[in-house]
C-alpha cells in the first residue's frame, strides 16, 4: 500500500512540475511554438528529478564499474518518463494556452 501511494505521490509531483515548467517556458517563451514548448518542458520535467540521484551516485561513491547499471537505468528511464507522463501533460497545456492567446505582431508601438 505505502509503494502505491509513493507512486502516486511521485507522480503528482513530476505533474506539477511539468505544469509548472509549462506556465514559465509558455511566459518566457511565448515567439516559440507550442509544440517545441511542449517538448522541452517533457524533457526538463523528466531530467530534473532524475538528477538529484544521478549526482548522488556519482558524488557518493565515485564512477566505478558498478554504478553503470543503476546510472544506466537512471537515464533511459528519465526519456521514459519523459514520453509517458510528461509530454502529454505539457502538450494538452500548451496547447490549451496557446489557443486562448492573440497572435503576436511584430510591432512593438504604434
């Protein structure tokens, strides 16, 4: 029980902060497409958490022959994560900001 709730947990937090991700790229970047937006928000979202225990490996214990493995997992699972739970939230936000938005002139005044 207490895995399926740390599951959920876990997951609640990298939906968050890919929405959130989403909110500031969808500000700061608001000339690019919304679908580049999308992507890179997918591929923040996913690699941010992932390093803390990338970092922690290497700083811990050094790069030895057997951290390859949980190194290894660490980052083919981040795409994954990436692709599966990250992207279509990025996407169905960004594509719902972008469509309430004015196109945007090139004129800057009047």
């Amino acid at each position: 029980m207490f895995a399926i709730v740390g599951l959920v947990a876990s997951l609640g937090f990298v939906v968050a902060l890919t929405l959130g991700i989403a909110f500031l790229l969808d500000i700061m970047a608001a000339s690019t497409s919304w679908k580049v937006r999308a992507v890179w928000t997918a591929l923040i979202a996913a690699f941010v958490p992932m390093s803390l225990p990338i970092i922690t490996l290497l700083s811990e214990s050094g790069f030895r022959s057997e951290l390859v493995a949980p190194l290894a997992a660490l980052v083919i699972g981040a795409p994954f994560i990436a692709v599966v739970v990250c992207f279509p939230v990025a996407y169905l936000f960004s594509r719902k900001r972008a469509a309430g938005r004015e196109p945007v002139s090139d004129k800057v005044f009047d």
